[in-house]
C-alpha cells in the first residue's frame, strides 16, 4: 500500500515543482523582456534627442546653478520680482480654480445622468458616457491651441480647455462614487413625489459630497499644474511670463528665479492643503 | 439611558437645533453666494465681456472649412507670365503643365479656370475677368495708380476688398486675389487631397480596385520592387502629409510617456519602502525621502522639461526624464502609503518560517501591494500620455510639436486636423488598452475597488 501512495505523493511533487519552474520561468522572461523595452526605448529616445544623455548629465546642474547665481547676485530684487509676478501666479491659481469648479459642476450633472438607478433618461446612459470619455480623451493642449487661434492669448482658451478635460476625468470618478451611494433615501423622495432634481438633491448629493470635494482638490492640485503648462505653450498666466524669462539672450534669469520659486511655492501649498482636507474628508468615512 | 433624560433641557437642546439650523443656512446660501461672487470676479479680471470682440470668427471659420476641405490655387505670375496649378499652392502640390485638372483650360494667352455655379475667371493679358452669373463681370486692371476693379455696382459689395496694391474676392464659388506680382484664384474642393498619394506618384487619382488589382498584378510598375510595397513606400513618404513622420512623432509622444512612467514607478519602488514607518525605523531617512517626494513632484513637469532641456537638448528623452522625475514623487507618495497599509500578519507568519528580509518582502508585502501599484502605474501611463504631449510641445519632441507648429504656421489646418484626430486615437487607445491591462491583471471589481 505504502509504495503506490509515495510514488503518487512522488509525482504530485515532481509536478508542482515543475510548475513552479515554469512559472518562475515565465516571470524571469516577462522580466527580461521588460527590461529590454525600456532599455531598447531609452536607447531610441536617447538617439532621437537633439543632445545626448551621457554628454547632458555633467551639464545637468549648469542652468539651475546659473539661474541661482543671478538670483543670487540681484537678491535686492528678489521680493520686488516676487511681488510683480504675483498676478501671474493669480491668474493662473485662477484659470484652475474655475475650470475646477465649473467641471465639477459639469461633472455631477454628467455623472448623475449616466449611473444606473439615478440616471434621468435612463436610456441616454450610453451616450452620457461616451461624453464623458471623449471629453477625458481630448488633451488640454489640443483645445487650448485651437482656441488660443480663433479667441487670441489670454487665461480664456486654457480656461476652457481644463474646463472641458476636468469635466470628464471628474465625471468618471464621480459616476463610480454615485454607484456605491445608497438608493434607499432615493426611493423614499421618491415615493413622497419628489422631482428628479429633488431626489438628486436631498437624497444623493449629501451621502456623495464628501468623496466629490475629496476628488475636486485633487483635480484643482493637477489643473494648477495644466493651467502654468499651458500659459507656457501661449495662453496668459505664469507660464506665459516663465517663458519670456527664460528666452535666450534677452532672458532675465532672476526673474526667472522668482517664478519659480512663485511656482514651487504655489504647487506644494495646494498639494498640502488639498491632501490634508482629502484625509479629513475621506477619513472621516 | 436614565441619567440622559433626566438630563433632558428642552429650551437647551431648542437652543442647539436653533444654532444648528442656522450654520446650515448660513452654508447652504453663504456657498453658492461665494462661488458666485468669485466667478463674477473671475469674469471681470478675464476679460469675458471683452471676448466677443476680440475673438475673430473669420479665423473658426478658415479653420472649420479647411478642417474638411481643401483648396486649388491657379496662379499667374506676372513677372514671368507663367501659369501654375498647385494644390494648396505648394511645389509638392504642383500639376504638371500638361496635366492640369479639366477645370482649368487655356485659350490662346488667356487661362479660362471654370468655378462653381458656372462662374468662371480669366487671366487675360489685359485684366484679370471675374464672371459671376446673378452679378455680371468684374474686370481688375493694372494702371499706372495701382490695380482699378471695374464692377457693374457701385459702391463694391463688401465681399470685395480693393486697395491700389491688393484687391481679392470672396465668393462662395471661389477666391480671387490680385497683386501686383500675381493674380490667384483658389478653388474650394471637399475632402483630404493627396492625401494618400502625391501627384507625381504612379498610383495618384487611381481608384480603390484599380490599387487593389495592381497590387497584386506581377506587372512592375517601378522596376526592382514589388506594386504592394512601392505603394505602401509612396504613401510612407508622402511629402504632404509626411505620414512616416507623423508615425514617428505618435511613437515618440507615446514612448515618453512609457520610460517617464515605467522609469518612476521603477524608482520609486525602493524609496516607498524608505519612506513607510513599517520598513525603516529611522525617522531622518523617513523624512527625508517624504521632502524628496514633495520636491520631485512641487518643482512640476514643466520645470523640470525647462531644466533638463537646457542639457539634453530639445527631444523625447528630456521628455521622458521630465516625466520621470514628476512621477518618481507622485508614486514615492503612493507606494510609500499602500506599504504602509499592509497587514503584518502575512509578513509575521513568513518570519517564523525563517524568510530572510527579501524574502519577506518578495511574498509578505509585494502581493499585498501590486494591485495598487499596478492600477496606479496603469492609471498615469494613460494620463501621461496626455502629458507627453503637452510637454512635446515645450520641450520639442511628439505629435505636441507637430501640432503647435502646424498651428503657429496657420497654414495647412487640414494637416492640424489630421494631427487631433491621431491624437484623440491614440490618447484613446491608451486608456483602452491600460483599462485592458487593469482587467487582466487585476480583475475587473480589484481595479474598481482601487480608485
């Protein structure tokens, strides 16, 4: 009795020893495989770029030491820059503070209308939706660029353009947040006659607010960034003001100094603030 | 439960639902009268009211005609008297003089162009001879004081538009212009021209069969390479619409966004696990590697590409890099906290096997830990693909580049279309394939749960 049974416990050994060679096998060639894309990929784009990479890591710091060491040289001027890029920066804090609000805003009137359950036309869910996702795929740049042509320079176009995008990427999220929302309270507005907008209103808005908030300051923290990316490629803001700094030849590099710092200063206060409110409003789920 | 009633102060707890009533009121007005007031502000300091007139709808409207349309110009130079037929008035474009389109004909010095609704414009030697049927015959004359438009009414309508050195017409059934050095006429034709094949291809004005059955004739019509391939090479290196190119920039937009994602989340791996009060014990490294996180991703992508192009020049890697290092804070940030969050029990149980410290780490904390990682590094390949193409256009690299020069030369818009509508494709097919990849890997209702 007892041979067949070991020769059996024998084999089932072999077997799954073999299967995790195999598998150990497969992991180590993804990995290699892996490997050598990015290997392969850096190599190309390495080849494709106008300088090099091994002859730019010894110049790395020659830009930021040369910005430093005029900023350095014209410190006396430095709170007078700081002061006169400030509506710059205002500008910019404020294309993004809109097209937050406003896409929020778009936002949960597109996500309400196309989560099952909730949705107003329940048949239009499928085109809510593909609104939402084009709206998610169109790159800021894009609109910002074709705006920027017909309207001229200015905060408008950027406005906009991450108007349109947040739109999107926020309805998204707001829609997987609306799935989880509880829809007795919905059904008992609903039962007492309540309208689509007050059913809305009093019964999903306030169970999904915090989570909405949560998402909106994250998405102001990104379009801050979008909305000085953009001034930089042409409409207003402190890109806009970023790029004369830096232009060759004529470029002031204290000025540019005090942008950044403007920037840098900005980008980290909203990025503390918005995860410190995030944790409050989410932790206190 | 007793002493709570005999605690029970109705006036007390009438004051508190009074106090509570009126913070909700104050909100629920005081809220939206901000959000008022601040977008009222907003547009002011904007400027919005001023829009209307600084907007120039002549420009949406070039750009939605060109977006599907394009046009022809017939041409006579004046210094040297010869007449060119080129689409989109470019050299690649140009029809060869004995193989000019049926519209356009010559008769004795004059070429006679035949325009929609049976108009037609002449280049005669004497003047330039516009025939509008419901209008009558525009004729414009060089003089000695510049360049006369004869026109059975007067004043000109306002399509026309004449000075003594410039004078052009703006019809629906075509565009005229006259200069001194040349006199135009752009005729309006639907679709993309040339858009497979330039002219001086063999495989021009063929139709869909036509290809078809070339190629795959044995008959050559370029000695040494086969049709299907000398086809394939002429659509390739269409010198209009530089498709080669244009694959090329898709590509490097895209690889950007590949290393700068991949290279972060590489990076970032190691120096989570120093910033997780889980895994190191010392609160300077923690604290350090948390400031570097905060640096990395409060200097900004745009900074970044700045600095970095100074060195390596303009190009997809200063893009990558760029990409990279923004990112390296962005996941440090998020691994650090998912390590964090994972439960000791299975890291316990593999200690009291003996697992050494990679060991632990390798079967304790990766599997509690890759679905975050994966749907987050899933989640920004898709999202920096957009970046990249931002940042291609700052730093000159990608379809971003392509775009902002195809835009800034307000010329070909035909091409600037083409150029969103890959854009939107591929921005597309990224998010498809990253949501794929989040499925297989994960499964559907894990990568939900993530975000």
């Amino acid at each position: 009795m007892t041979g067949p049974a070991t020769s059996a416990l024998g084999s089932l050994k072999a077997d799954y020893l073999a299967l995790v060679r195999r598998r150990r096998m497969y992991s180590g060639l993804i990995t290699v495989l892996f490997v050598s894309v990015l290997a392969a990929g850096f190599s190309v784009a390495d080849a494709r770029n106008a300088g090099g990479f091994w002859q730019g890591l010894p110049k790395i710091f020659d830009f930021p030491a040369e910005l430093i060491s005029e900023a350095i040289d014209k410190s006396a001027d430095l709170p007078a820059n700081l002061l006169l890029y400030l509506p710059a920066l205002i500008e910019t804090v404020n294309i993004a503070a809109v097209s937050t609000l406003v896409g929020a805003l778009l936002a949960i009137v597109l996500s309400l209308l196309s989560t099952r359950g909730l949705a107003r036309w329940p048949r239009l869910i499928p085109f809510f939706r593909r609104a939402m996702d084009v709206a998610r795929a169109v790159p800021e740049i894009v609109i910002a660029l074709v705006l920027i042509f017909v309207m001229g320079g200015g905060p408008v176009p950027a406005l906009i353009a991450i108007t349109f995008h947040s739109a999107g990427a926020l309805g998204k999220l707001f829609s997987e947040v609306n799935e989880n929302a509880d829809l007795k309270p919905v059904e008992g507005l609903a039962s007492v006659g309540a309208s689509w907008l007050q059913r809305m209103w009093l019964g999903v808005i306030p169970q999904v607010a915090p989570n909405y908030i949560s998402y909106a300051l994250l998405r102001f923290e990104i379009n801050v960034r979008a909305s000085a990316i953009l001034g930089f490629v042409g409409a207003g803001g402190i890109g806009a003001e970023l790029r004369v700094a830096i232009s060759w030849g004529t470029g002031r590099y204290d000025a540019a100094a005090a942008i950044f710092i403007l920037l840098f200063l900005t980008i980290v206060a909203i990025d503390q603030l918005s995860s410190y409110y995030r944790n409050r409003l989410v932790g206190a789920h | 439960m007793a002493m709570v009633q005999t605690a029970f102060d109705p006036s007390a707890r009438r004051r508190e639902i009074g106090r509570l009533f009126a913070r909700k009121r104050l909100i629920s007005f005081g809220v939206p009268a901000f959000i008022l007031a601040y977008l009222i502000y907003v547009f002011l300091s904007f400027d919005i009211h001023g829009l209307a007139a600084r907007a120039r709808m002549d420009n949406a409207k070039i750009l939605l005609a060109d977006a599907y349309s394009h046009k022809v110009h017939v041409t006579r130079h004046e210094r040297i008297g010869q007449v060119t037929v080129a689409i989109e008035g470019e050299n690649k474009g140009t029809y060869p003089a004995e193989a000019w389109p049926s519209w356009v004909r010559t008769e004795g010095d004059s070429t006679v162009v035949d325009l929609d609704n049976a108009a037609t414009a002449r280049f005669d030697p004497d003047a330039v001879r516009f025939d509008i049927p419901d209008f009558g015959l525009l004729e414009i004359v060089h003089s000695d004081d510049g360049i006369i438009v004869r026109s059975p009414v007067e004043p000109l309508p306002e399509w026309i538009n004449a000075s003594p050195t410039r004078v052009s017409v703006t019809r629906p059934e075509g565009r005229l212009s006259v200069t001194r050095n040349r006199a135009e006429v752009f005729r309006y034709f639907a679709g993309w021209e040339l858009f497979f094949f330039t002219l001086d291809s063999p495989f021009h004005a063929k139709s869909w069969s036509e290809l078809a059955s070339l190629a795959v004739s044995a008959e050559r019509i370029r000695p040494g390479q086969s049709n299907l391939w000398a086809m394939l090479s002429d659509f390739w290196n269409n010198a209009m619409w530089r498709h080669g190119d244009v694959a090329w920039a898709i590509f490097e937009t895209i690889l950007m966004a590949f290393l700068g994602t991949m290279g972060a989340a590489l990076a970032a791996f190691p120096l989570g696990f120093a910033a997780a009060h889980n895994f190191t014990p010392s609160r300077v490294i923690r604290f350090g590697t948390r400031r570097l996180f905060d640096f990395l991703r409060g200097v900004d992508g745009l900074i970044w590409t700045i600095v970095l192009s100074r060195a390596f020049g303009p190009g997809p890697l200063t893009g990558s890099l760029a990409i990279l290092l923004t990112d390296t804070g962005t996941f440090g940030k998020l691994f650090s906290e998912a390590i964090e969050n994972v439960d000791r029990k299975q890291i316990d149980g593999l200690r009291s096997t003996g697992a050494g410290g990679l060991q632990r780490v390798r079967f304790g904390v990766i599997p509690q830990v890759a679905p975050v990682i994966v749907s987050q590094v899933l989640y920004y390949l898709e999202s920096n693909t957009r970046s990249a193409t931002v940042i291609g256009a700052v730093v000159g690299g990608g379809i971003g580049l392509l775009l902002t020069q195809a835009i800034q030369t307000q010329k070909d818009w035909e091409e600037v279309t083409y150029y969103i509508v890959l854009t939107l494709l591929m921005v597309s097919m990224m998010d498809i394939l990253s949501g794929w990849l989040r499925g297989k890997l994960i499964g559907r209702s894990a990568s939900n749960a993530v975000h």
